[in-house]
C-alpha cells in the first residue's frame, strides 16, 4: 500500500465557484432547448400503425406526432440520471477502498441527484407512453428495468434509513449503490438484446437527422450541467453541516474540560 | 502426511508450536458442515419454509378456483410457481443469519484467520441446499393441487433448468442482502425491499422459459433458450459482484 494522501472533495473548491455560472448556462441551454424542440426541429412522424387505431381519443393513422416532442427532453434527462449512478458507484468504491466519509457524503448526494433524475425520466416517459402508444403502463422490458432501478435507488435511502452507525451505513449504502449500477448497463442495452420491444432505439431507427440532433445536443447539454450544479450545491450543503457538527462537538468537547 | 507430521513434532521438540493451515476447500466444507448440521438438529428452517410454502398454495387455491379452463392455469403457473419461490426464499433468507447473531456465531468465525468469501460461498450453498429441498416438495404440490386435469407442454420436464438458475441467482444474491439486512432496523422489510428489486431481472428470466415449457406452444425453445441464456449471465454478474463485495459487508 502507497501512502499517497487522498484528495478528499471538499466544499468551497473551484467547482464551487462555477456551479452557480453552471446552473445559470443550464437553465439558459434547457430553455434554448425546449424552444428548438418546438421551432426548430421537425415533426417527427409517430410509430406506424397498422391500419386506424385510437390514440388518446382520436382516430389515427399515421400522424405528425406533437408528442415525440417530449422525447427531446426524455432521452438527455435518463442520460444524465445513468451519469449521476455512474458517480455514484464511482465514489462508492473510492469510499470502500479508502473508508474516508467524504466519499460516502459525496456517494450519497450523487444517488440524490440521480433519483431527481430518475423521477423526471419516469413522468417524462409516462406522458410520451399515454399519448404515442395509448396506455399508462406496459411490461415493456425497457420500462421495467428502469422502473427496477428507480425502486433500487429508493431502497438506497431506505436502507441508509434504517442504519444507525456511520461507518456500517455507508460500507452496505455502497455495496448498494455499485450493486444497482449493474442494472443500469441492462437497463441500457435491454432494447438491443430484445429488438421485439416497443420502446424505440434511436440509432437502430437510421438514427437523428441533422436538426433533431442538434436541439438533443443541446438539451443534454443544459441538463448536465444542471445536474452539476445541483450536485455541487447540495453537497456543499451537506459538507457545510458536517462540518458545522463537528464544529459544535469540539466546542461541547472543550467546554466540559473547563 | 507423514512427512509434515514430523516436521510438526520436530517443531515441537524445539519448543514452537506446529500450526497447519486446513485448505480453503476444508474451511468451506466445515461451515458447510455446520449449517447443514444446526439445521438436521432444529429443523427450524425447512418445516418453516416447507409450510410456508403450502400455505401459498393454499391461498393461491383461492385465486385459480376461479379459473374456467385448465389452460387459463397453465399459462398462470410459471409465475405463480416463481411468486411462490420468490416469497419462500425470502422468509429463509431472513432466517439464515439471525441465529448467528443471536448466538454470537458470526464472531466466532470472523475470528479465524479465513478469506471471508468462503464464508460467502459457505452461506450461499447452504442457502441454495434448504431452497432446493423446498422446491423438490413445492413444485410436485404445485402440480397435485392445480394441474391434474390440465395437458402439459411436451417438454415440460425441462424446468427444472430454470428452476435451478434461478434458485441459484437468489441464494447468492440474498446471501449478501441478508447479511447487510441483518444489522439494520426491521430487518424483514429491508430484505424484501432489497431483494424484490435486485432479483427481478432475474425472475423475469426464469419465469417466462418456466411458462413457456409448461404450456409447450410452437418454438417454446426459443423463447427458453434466449431467457437462459439472459438468467445464466446476470446469475455470473450477480455472484461475482457479490463475492467480491461480501469481504466489505461482513467485516462492516
């Protein structure tokens, strides 16, 4: 074993001091974004349909699909939650092979930002899924892995939850979290391995034209850096409170030595 | 043999004492050894088990008595047999490390000076041996009470490999929640909020090729051989992830 010292993330380092700038170019890319997904891209035509079928109350063939529109915003939003698990486990196994709390401070405020995520996947997918193929829910294989994931990442914080010590926590919340990120390369290739499945894969589809492209670049894009913010800001939150308690035990400490 | 032993009393003639290391494969079988010896003793996990599973059944006898046609329950029964198997696995789960707690076993072996994935290895097939017993008398049941009258698929004999996959997958993967669960508050829930979402790929694997030898419709060996092959990769994933991850938990 080297002895080299671990650079620990701490709050109140460069990345701080970009984040608000981060946001602020997010939430300006996300709004540009959003704007060329309705001016600038095309409509898309929808899933064919054999023959006329009813589609949220209306009788259709084959339409111009104002709800694909949903996908510009669908696709970057579940990228950028695989993105924070990605952190997640990657600080989880810093924390495991180090046994230093700021990694597992650091783990626990990525899986946070990747439910946020996970969350607007869902609802996002949801509207697309009412409108394009007429049901609310579908044990489609896609659907169902994702759902897995978002029920591993809720029983993350359950566990952490019902855990006392620190130190035990966080050993068993990283196991968790790199035992979830198993699922995310599944979740991932699972519309490769089973081609029957309703969900669409865009680049087996003869991938994006030039435009459609270009208004997902920039909605991933914004959203990343989004999520970079907010995790900056949270953990700089939760840092800031660490060490706020440890403050207050020191002063506890060295008033019952006067 | 011979050799060692001598070399042993030498040492000791010296004044050192002769320590030999029993091989990792003898460690494995002795804590084999014991669990499956606690249990001829108690039959606390199997009559436990066993019965639980029965009583599935018997709620499940609510439910298919409804059913019209025979075919309606064999389409039903691969996923029934696995819901059936997913909650018997659970209820054992939960048992099997709690007697070690409770009698201070786990500290006596985390005293020996072992690589603690035998004791992984160790728990899981004890795990994988009380499951498959509960199988073996489960799954005749299963068939005694709902498919009698019913025409199985020809090849129906073949589920047994999912089966066996399947059962595999889940002792290994709820070895290692169990011992995480076991250290927690409400630790019964915990499992199952654990276990349910980490298993279900799994199960989704096993219960279609399961439904599709029993109901035996043309090409069923497809679909068994694809969902096989998916099962058997996450079952290799999952076991080494946990073997590899279970040194962290139990040293936690």
């Amino acid at each position: 074993m080297t002895n080299k010292p671990v650079k620990l993330p701490e709050a109140g380092q460069w990345p701080d001091k970009v984040a608000p700038w981060a946001l602020l170019a997010g939430i300006v890319l996300s709004t540009l974004g959003f704007l060329m997904a309705f001016l600038y891209a095309g409509p898309v035509n929808g899933a064919a349909v054999d023959g006329v079928e009813l589609i949220g109350g209306q009788m259709v063939a084959n339409k111009l699909l104002l709800s694909q529109k949903i996908f510009y915003f669908h696709m970057p939003v579940a990228l950028v939650s695989f993105c924070a698990l990605a952190f997640a486990c990657y600080y989880s196994v810093r924390f495991l092979a180090t046994k230093n709390q700021r990694f597992d401070t650091c783990a626990k405020v990525c899986m946070e930002i990747s439910l946020v995520f996970v969350i607007c996947t869902m609802i996002t997918g949801d509207l697309w899924e009412r409108f394009e193929w007429g049901v609310w829910w579908t044990w489609e294989p896609r659907l169902t892995t994702y759902l897995i994931l978002m029920l591993i990442v809720i029983a993350y914080f359950v566990l952490r939850n019902a855990i006392d010590e620190p130190e035990r926590c966080g050993v068993y919340a990283a196991v968790i979290a790199i035992i979830a990120m198993v699922d995310v390369p599944i979740c991932f290739m699972i519309t490769r391995l089973i081609p029957s499945s309703v969900h669409p894969v865009v680049l087996r589809e003869g991938g994006m034209s030039g435009d459609m492209g270009m208004t997902v670049a920039v909605c991933l894009a914004g959203l990343l850096l989004v999520g970079f913010a907010l995790y900056r800001f949270r953990f700089r939150q939760v840092r800031l409170q660490e060490r706020l308690q440890a403050l207050k035990d020191e002063v506890e400490v060295l008033e019952e030595r006067r | 043999m011979a050799r060692k032993q001598s070399t042993g009393a030498d040492r000791a003639r010296a004044g050192q004492v002769a320590l030999s290391v029993p091989s990792t494969f003898a460690q494995y079988k002795t804590l084999l050894a014991k669990d499956l010896q606690q249990e001829f003793r108690t039959k606390e996990m199997l009559t436990s088990m066993g019965i639980y599973a029965l009583l599935v059944l018997i709620v499940y006898g609510a439910a298919l008595g409804q059913t019209a046609q025979a075919t309606d329950v064999l389409q039903l029964s691969g996923g029934l047999l696995w819901a059936l198997i997913v909650f018997t696995s659970l209820l054992g789960l939960n048992r099997s490390f709690n007697h070690e707690k409770e009698q201070g076993c786990m500290e006596g072996i985390l005293l020996v000076p072992m690589d603690r994935s035998v004791i992984f290895l160790a728990k899981a097939t004890s795990n994988l041996l009380f499951l498959l017993v509960v199988e073996v008398i489960a799954v005749p049941l299963f068939w005694f009470f709902f498919l009698t009258t019913a025409q199985p698929g020809p090849g129906f004999m073949l589920m047994a490999v999912p089966l066996a996959v399947g059962t595999v997958g889940m002792a290994g993967i709820g070895t290692l929640l169990s011992t995480i669960t076991v250290n927690t508050r409400g630790k019964d829930v915990m499992l199952a909020v654990l276990f349910v979402p980490l298993i279900f790929p799994l199960l989704y694997a096993c219960a279609s090729p399961t439904t599709a030898v029993v109901v035996g419709a043309e090409g069923y060996l497809d679909v068994f051989t694809q969902s096989m092959a998916l099962a058997g990769g996450y079952d290799v994933i999952m076991l080494l992830v946990s073997w590899v991850l279970y040194d962290f938990v139990i040293s936690a």
